[in-house]
C-alpha cells in the first residue's frame, strides 16, 4: 500500500531522515518508536505529502507522491486518515460538525448521508451523546476520539497516527488506545508513531524502530522487545523499559 524508496529528507544541513526504504502492506499495523528527534514525524510527514521528500520516494497505492498537482494530492490524502498530538478540531463548531464537514464540503456527500455516518463513528468511538457538545466541552481524550472519528468520516485507506496520545492525561490515554486497537482488530492499515510500548506490543504487525534519521531495525514486537538486536536499540529499551 505505501512504499518508501530511498527516501531523504533534509531541512537546510540538517539531514533528519537519511535512507530509509520500508513499505506498509495493506491491513498492517505499524509502531514506529524511537527516540525524540529521531525524524519520525517527519517521516510520518512525508508519506501523506505533508512534506515533500529532498529525494528518494514515496509511492501510495503505485502512485508517486511527488510532483502532483493540488487536486491530485487531495485525492491521494484523501484516503489517508491523520492523527495529531494536539486534536485540531474546529473550535467553532460542534462534534459532529467537526466529523461531517470534509465529507460534505471535499466528496460532497449528501448531509442526511454525512450525519447518518458521523452517529456510526461515533457510537463506535463510545461518543454518541457528545454529538451537540462544542470541543471545549470535552476533555483531552474525548477530543482526541472524536478526531479520529473525523479522519474515518472520509473512509481513508490507511491511518496515520502521531504520538497520538502524548498530549492527554494518563487517565485519558487508555480510552484513546482502545478505540485504535478495535481499529487495528477491524483490518485498518495503521502506521502509529507512538511511545506507549504496550500497545505497540499488543497490536503491531511491525515495529519499526528509528533513530538518528534511520530505520534501525524492524521485527514483530515479540522479536524487538525480548531480542532488540541494535545497541541503539537496546539503549532505547533499556530507558523506557
Ligand atoms: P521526532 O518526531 O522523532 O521527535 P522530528 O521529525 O519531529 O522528530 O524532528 C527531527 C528533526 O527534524 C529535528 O531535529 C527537528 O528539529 C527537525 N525538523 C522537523 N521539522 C522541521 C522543519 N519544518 N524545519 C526545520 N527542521 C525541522
Ligand atoms: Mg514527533
């Protein structure tokens, strides 16, 4: 489904991701952890064209994602679902508002349609009685739900996750990770970055361990927790752990 060739990535001098070549299969769950400053937001970054890679490339579904035109690129981001640390929901409208506008306004559902699938997602999400609230009403948690509903309204094909429950209270994140593990259990190809080792245990296909502007190594999380086999590797576990 994405396959990353080659890819670099440099502001000014600063080469922040430096070869990495990987690909996501379709219904693959990925955990890219790593340490701070490893480059794996803007990796995450690049694979939705959020950033343009320096050179190598990213190719969704065969396509390259590379020298596209605007509306061609909203096509392909389109099917690709993100997730934020910080919730970036639109303060000035209610719930489920937030989750029926770029259906309405991108595909141009029809709204009847639109609300009928924003109530599904968020029942699924555990929100239904919030439909009314406006984000300031709810907490850290429920935003953060609700944004993922939002990124599910428009039916993506994959859904890319960024430290997605870095910013909420611990009470709140465990809420959050059981709404992606019923969505991992669901069959949505998942690429999360995240710093929550059980979860990244309990429901990666993958992980895929960054630092220092590499991949350093990938291996199902039974192989990469008892068996890290980098020292850069071991150095991570041995912090967190
Ligand atoms: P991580 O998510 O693993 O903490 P990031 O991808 O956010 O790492 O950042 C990796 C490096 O890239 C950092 O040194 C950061 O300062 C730099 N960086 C990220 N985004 C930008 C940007 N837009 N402009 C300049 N430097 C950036
Ligand atoms: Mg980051």
């Amino acid at each position: 489904m994405i396959e990353v060739q080659k890819l670099q990535k440099k502001f000014k001098n600063n080469i922040v991701l430096k070869d990495i070549t990987e690909h996501v299969d379709k219904g693959q769950v990925i955990c890219v952890i790593g340490p701070s400053g490893a480059g794996k937001s803007t990796f995450l970054r690049c694979l939705n064209a959020l950033e343009q890679p320096t050179s190598g490339k990213v190719l969704f579904e065969g396509q390259q994602l590379t020298g596209l035109n605007d509306k061609k690129l909203d096509q392909l981001r389109e099917k690709m679902g993100m997730v934020f640390q910080g919730f970036n929901l639109f303060p000035n409208m209610n719930v489920i508002e937030n989750i029926k506008l770029a259906p309405m306004k991108v595909k141009h559902v029809p709204e009847d349609e639109a609300t009928a699938t924003a109530m599904k997602l968020l029942t699924k999400v555990g929100l239904a009685d919030k439909a009314q609230q406006y984000p300031t009403q709810l907490s850290g948690g429920q935003k953060q739900r609700v944004a993922i509903a939002r990124a599910l309204a428009m039916n993506p094909e994959v859904m890319l996750f960024d430290e997605p429950t870095s910013a909420l209270d611990p009470e709140m994140v465990e809420e959050v990770l059981t709404v992606m593990h019923d969505l991992a259990d669901s069959g949505m190809t998942m690429v999360v970055v995240t710093h929550e080792m059980g979860f990244a245990h309990e429901v990666a296909d993958q992980i895929w361990f960054m630092a220092d502007g590499y991949i350093q190594e990938t291996g199902t999380p039974d192989e990469f927790f008892a068996h890290p086999k980098s020292d850069r590797a071991k150095e991570f576990l041995k912090k967190i752990l």
